[in-house]
C-alpha cells in the first residue's frame, strides 16, 4: 500500500484532519450534513447526550448519542467544492491510519444523510413539504475531476438529460437504496435533484443579471424519463452522492421545500419546516 504524504493529507498539530479539525474517535458511523453552521444545535438539541463539539470555519460538528444510536451532524456550508473536502476528510478519518497515512485494509462504510432546503420545480410538489433525492443530477464540475463510472440507471438517464453542453456537462449519481426505503416513507416525495453550482444564475433566477439559458427551469421541470423525474434544485446533493460511491459509503439527502420555483413562492416559516424534517429523519434513523 502507498503512503500519502503530508502535502495530500494535511493533519494538524493535534492530530485533526485539515479543515474539519476532527479526529477518529470524534465521529459516529452515521453523520448528518447540514449546510448551515447554525443548523447544527438545531439537530444536536434532539440528542440525549452530547459527547464532542467543534468548530472550524464553516465546520461545525457535534457527537451524540439519541437512545443508544450515536450520531454525528456536521454542517458543510454551500457548494459542492465544500463536499469534496467534507466526505474526503470524513472517509480519511475512518479509512486512513493516519499514525503510518496508510488505507486501512477493512473498509468502514459510513451513513451520510443530508437534511437541507431546496427550491422545489413542479407544481404538485407543495411547499414545506419533503423530498427524498432518489438521485442527484450534477450542474457542478466536481466528479469530472475523479474516475467516475455510471451503473446501469444513471446511464440510461445519462442518455436522456436535456443537453446543456455549451454550459456545462451534467452527471447524474444515485443515491442508497437502502437508506431511501429507511427514511423516504409514503409521506415523503422522491425524485431528482438538480444541483447547482450557484444560487442565482445557475439556477436560472434574475436579480439584475439575466441568466445565459433560455428556459432553464422549464426545461428541467418538463423533462421525463419513465417514471423519472426533476423535482427539486439545490446545491450539494450531487456532489455527495458520486464522492460517497466513489469512497464506499451509504448516501441521502433529504430535502425541505422552502421554495416553489413554479408558483414563485417562499414558505412562510421555514424554520417550522426544517424542524418538521430534521425530527422526521431522527426518528427514523434511531427507529
């Protein structure tokens, strides 16, 4: 096996990885992702017990235990370039011996559930409810820089994405079958979530600036493919589902409907609706 050395690897002075500032013994197998620092209590409020806290930058991880389930939620920030330091930093932390920088030759697979807000494209869909990512349809550029193979699903999917060619080239990855059944039960809509590198443009709102495609949201709202179907926008789910195939663990992102693209409207407490998916996802996790 290769030694990674310092410079791919970075370890602070006490142990930590670079930017998250955790250690192994800091994190549970299961990890939820939060994008807001500020969601982080919001989540760890609902833990029996709080075991480890941290923080660095926009990195915000608290361990706990809810009965004897112990979890761990971490917020992220925004982006999929986040991501790739995240679930990087996390599969190091479980998959690395950082005493030799060598894998470990037993692979520890993680559960990575996102609880996030998203802005929902089809009008059926009604605010402040909840949508389960069956997969992730990426407007970001991250996995074209890894070896990224589709399996049989994402290929036939592949085939027959709107073309946005001379924008940018989407990649479509799924998320765990098994933690969709687990959490995405009838209350819960499924379906694909576009992921975006921007809040504005790339997600085909104008301010001042007028975005480049033409159509961009009816395109993807419009769009069919057997059952399948473009639900929502946000901006990370993409992104952690090709690195958690990629690195061997389970994925899903769970997403709150604070905005109905369709209709133009904005949920009138989206806090309550956050509180409503982030307490759904607890208990079905520690069920």
């Amino acid at each position: 096996m290769n030694r990674i050395p310092e410079s791919e690897l970075i370890l602070n002075s006490d142990g930590s990885v670079y930017h998250l500032h955790l250690r192994p013994e800091d994190i549970a197998d299961t990890i939820i992702l939060v994008g807001d620092p500020d969601r982080v209590p919001m989540v760890s409020r609902h833990f029996d017990s709080i075991i480890f806290q941290t923080q660095k930058r926009e990195f915000v991880t608290h361990t706990g235990f809810v009965g004897k389930k112990k979890l761990s939620v971490l917020s992220t920030g925004i982006g999929t370039d986040n991501i790739d330091i995240v679930l990087t930093e996390l599969d190091a932390l479980v998959n690395v011996d950082f005493a030799t920088r060598i894998a470990r030759p037993q692979h520890t697979e993680l559960s990575l559930i996102r609880i996030g807000t998203s802005g929902c494209l089809q009008p059926d869909i009604p605010i402040d409810s909840i949508v389960a990512s069956e997969f992730g349809l990426g407007f970001d550029n991250l996995l074209h820089y890894y070896h990224w193979n589709n399996n049989e699903i994402e290929a036939d999917l592949s085939q027959h994405l709107p073309n946005f060619a001379d924008i940018v080239r989407p990649y479509i990855a799924q998320g765990s079958t098994s933690l969709i059944e687990k959490i995405a039960q009838q209350d819960i809509y499924r379906g694909i979530t576009a992921t975006c590198s921007g809040f504005y443009g790339p997600q085909g709102r104008q301010v001042r600036l007028r975005p480049r495609i033409e159509g961009f949201l009816d395109q993807l709202r419009d769009w069919r493919h057997e059952q399948h179907r473009i639900t929502n926008f946000e901006m990370e789910t993409s992104g952690i589902y090709g690195m958690a195939r990629l690195l061997g663990h389970q994925a899903l992102s769970t997403n709150a409907i604070v905005a109905q693209r369709a209709r133009q409207q904005f949920s009138s407490n989206p806090t309550k609706t956050i509180e409503n998916l982030i307490q759904t996802v607890l208990q079905r996790l520690t069920s």
